[in-house]
C-alpha cells in the first residue's frame, strides 16, 4: 500500500518549482527570466506547432539509446559478474573506458557517424551502457555461492535459474542505473543537439535563446524537464513491473 498523499508529491514538487521561480522572476525583473504563465501559456500555443515535433526527436533519440544499451549491456554484464575469468579481462577495459567524458567524442562521432540521429544516439549509449553494464555485473556478484546452491537444490536450473534469481538479483541495481545514466544522457543529448541539427529540444531551446524569445526558451526548458518526468515515470513503471517486492508492505 502506499503512504498517504504519495500520488501528490509530484504535484508538490511542480507547486515549490513555480514558487521558487515566480520569486526570482519577480527578484530579477527582467524578460531574461519570464513569470510561470507566461511560459505556459506559450508552452501550449508551441506545443501546436514545431516544439511537438522536437519533443519527439529528442525522445526518439533517448529511447532508441536506452533500448540499445540494455540490450547489449545486460547481457554483458551478467556474463562478466558470472564468469571470473571475463571479470578478469574485461573488468580492467571498463574502468580505463567508463571514467572518461563521452561527450569529449562527439566531434568524432559526428565524423565517422555523421549528423543525423546516429551520431547523437551512440554518444547516449556510450553514457548509458557502461552504467547498465556495471549494475548487472555488480548485480550478479552479489549472488553468493550458497545462494545459487540453494536454488539448484530446489530444482532450478537453466532457464529457471536465471529468471527467479539471476535477472531478479539484477533488475533493482540495472533501473538505478538507468535513472542516473538518463539524466545524464539528457543533459549531454542538450549540448550535441546544438550541433549540425534543426531538430531536438537542445536546438529548440539554444536556438529560441538566439533569437532572443526567452518566454519560447523557458517552454523548451519546460518541454526539458517534462521529457525527463515522462522518463523517469516510466523506470517508475517497469520497476513495480519486474521489482514487486520492493513495493510490499512490511507493516
């Protein structure tokens, strides 16, 4: 069961937003920063024209980004946190690759990928994949030897053994990583969206900032910040999906 007025907090934190903002609205006085219902209200008009489309561009691009990278980094990672022999190996290429700003190969992927949704989408997965990667061999190594003993004495094995320990073991860690890594790969999806493009929420906003419409920056930054709830609403989602027991009710 959830806690009282849990279905609110969302609207309480959209309520202490537009407060903050409206005050510094008010304490700048300048059309630099324009008052909530002024953004709004030029948030909807836009959102009948070409912000939709942006929008959707951008949300293109994340998906497709996160679907790749769990694909590819799931399996990986288990495999890497239940073989020692490919922990040893491949481990040490991780930690040389995994610290290193992506957002530093843009310029390259751009060149090699050129200036369309691929360049912009592998630099996304190259933030997302050594995250999921992470989780799912950290994920797996947690799983003692006893543990694993203990399922195989119950009869699982196989197909069995891996979607009611291996995958369970794995799921909470890989749905944090996803919400760490998607904030990330939005804020770096901003900036190489302001590169040899017309399409996305980062070239909407710089582009708005150019032309000195700051009320139509503000409703980018708005259809931003909407973008990352949707998002984050869906890990919500998939988590109840496939973590229920992280949501039972222990009193």
């Amino acid at each position: 069961m959830k806690p009282p007025g849990s279905q609110n907090r969302t609207l309480y934190g959209v309520m202490i937003v537009i407060a903050l903002w409206y005050l510094l609205h008010l304490a700048v006085r300048s059309p630099i920063v324009p008052g909530p219902w002024e953004t709004t209200v030029t948030f909807f008009k836009l959102m009948t024209g070409n912000l939709l489309l942006h929008i959707g561009v951008s949300l293109y691009r994340i998906l497709v980004a996160v679907m790749l990278s769990v694909i590819v980094g799931l399996p990986l990672g288990i495999y890497i946190g239940w073989s020692k022999r490919a922990d040893k190996y491949l481990s040490p290429v991780v930690y040389l690759l995994y610290p290193i700003p992506k957002i530093a190969f843009l310029p390259v992927f751009l060149v090699l990928f050129g200036l369309g949704d691929a360049s912009k989408i592998i630099l996304i997965i190259t933030i997302i994949f050594f995250q999921i990667l992470l989780a799912a061999r950290d994920g797996i190594k947690e799983i003692t030897k006893e543990m694993v003993d203990s399922a195989r004495s119950l009869g699982l094995g196989g197909r069995m053994l891996f979607f009611d320990l291996i995958l369970p073991a794995v799921m909470p860690k890989m749905i944090s990583a996803l919400r760490i890594s998607i904030g990330i790969g939005i804020a770096a999806l901003f900036f190489a969206e302001n590169y040899a493009t017309r399409y996305g929420i980062g070239y909407f906003i710089m582009n708005s900032w150019v032309m000195v419409d700051y009320v139509a920056m503000f409703a980018g930054v708005m259809a931003l910040s909407l973008l990352g709830i949707l998002l984050f609403r869906l890990l919500d989602l998939l988590e109840r999906k496939f973590c229920p027991w992280l949501f039972l009710d222990n009193s």
